[in-house]
C-alpha cells in the first residue's frame, strides 16, 4: 500500500484567520453567532484553536467572509518530489505521453496517487485541480467505477470530481474525510483503485 496523503490540519492557523476576519468585520462573539446561527460555544472553540469546524460549517464561513474555503483553511501538503519539465508540459497541454514514455507514465503514476489522495482527504488548490483535469485525459473509468460513483453515461472530468467528492461524503458523512479511521482510508484507495486506470500503465500498477 502507497503511504496515504495525510490531512494535517492546523486549528492555530484556522483560529487566527477566523479572528482577523472578525475582527475586520468588528464581529463580536456574540454578533456573529447572531449573523451565522452557529453558536456561541462553537464560535468560541474555533477561535481558541480547540476544534475545526465541519466542512459543510467551514463553507459557509467562507461565504460569509467571501472568501474561499482554501483561504479560510488550507491543509498543509507539498508533493514530495520534484516535477520534470516534459511533465509540467503535459499537465499544461503543450504535449502528449505516448506508451513508449516510460519515465513520463510513471511520473504520470507518482503525482495522480498524490492528487487523488487529497482529493479524498481534504482539498485540492485551484493549481493542483487544473493538473488533475489534465490527468484525467488519460484515465479509463472501468464498469465497477462508472457504476459505484453513478457517472452513467456523463464521464466529464466535472462529473467525475463531483461524482467522487459526494462518493466520500455519502460512504463517510458530512465531516471533514480526515476524520475517518486509518482502515476506512485503506478500504477508500482501495476502492478507487479499482475505478481507475490510466492509459499504457499496466492493471498491477498501483494507481493510488
């Protein structure tokens, strides 16, 4: 099993851009409650770095702020390795990787285990969701896939991404997907191994 991407949440960097933006706005505890509807006890908990709040509760944060959910809280994540230049070339359409492209595939492999990881687990930026997009010219959705994530007939990477984010929130509620158990991550990559393959990489690759 690939090392899962891990969701490293900071309640101290949330608390402290929750607070400037109240702070901005001259909300106080009490008047925010008032604004949102959540509750006092809640509001003081995310402020003080005790809790972060569900993710249907960080969007609407958000968008009260207008701001996005990225900005309000971003996971900390990097990819490890380094990306090559003909690689950044296909992930902005500049070229194509032909089954011959041995190194190219396979750096293909190593940063789609990556974005579909986070995909799963937190959020991807706007930057990492465009690669993504680019990625998935070369995904072969199989039979098990289309059925278990009811794409049907639309295979759009639009309907894909949507289709697999309401995927984890139906199989493992509203929460926030890091919350999960280390077994439930295993049994979700294991599942999404079996609804992706990628064009010229064999089925024993490990995909995620």
């Amino acid at each position: 099993m690939n090392r899962i991407y891990t969701f490293n949440e900071s309640k101290k960097i949330f608390s402290e851009n929750l607070k400037e933006l109240m702070e901005k706005k001259k909300y106080t505890v009490e008047s925010f409650s008032k604004k949102t509807g959540f509750s006092i006890v809640a509001i003081k908990k995310w402020r003080s770095g005790d809790r972060i709040p569900e993710l249907d509760s960080l969007i609407k944060l958000a968008k009260v702020f207008k701001t996005t959910v990225h900005k309000l809280y971003l996971p900390k994540s990097y990819y490890e390795k380094d990306i090559s230049p003909e690689f950044l070339d296909f992930l902005y359409q500049q070229r194509e990787i032909g089954q011959t492209d041995y190194h190219l595939l396979l750096e293909l492999v190593d940063y789609n285990r990556y974005l579909v990881q986070k995909m799963l687990f937190s959020f991807l930026t706007p930057e990492e969701l465009d690669h993504l997009e680019s990625i998935y010219r070369y995904y072969i959705i199989t039979d098990k896939g289309k059925s278990s994530l009811n794409l049907n007939d639309d295979i759009s990477f639009e309907s894909f991404y949507t289709k697999s984010k309401e995927y984890v929130l139906n199989k493992y509620g509203p929460s926030l997907p890091y919350k999960i158990t280390p077994l439930e991550q295993i049994q979700l990559i294991t599942d999404f191994n079996q609804y992706i393959r990628i064009k010229y990489v064999k089925e024993y690759v490990t995909l995620l």
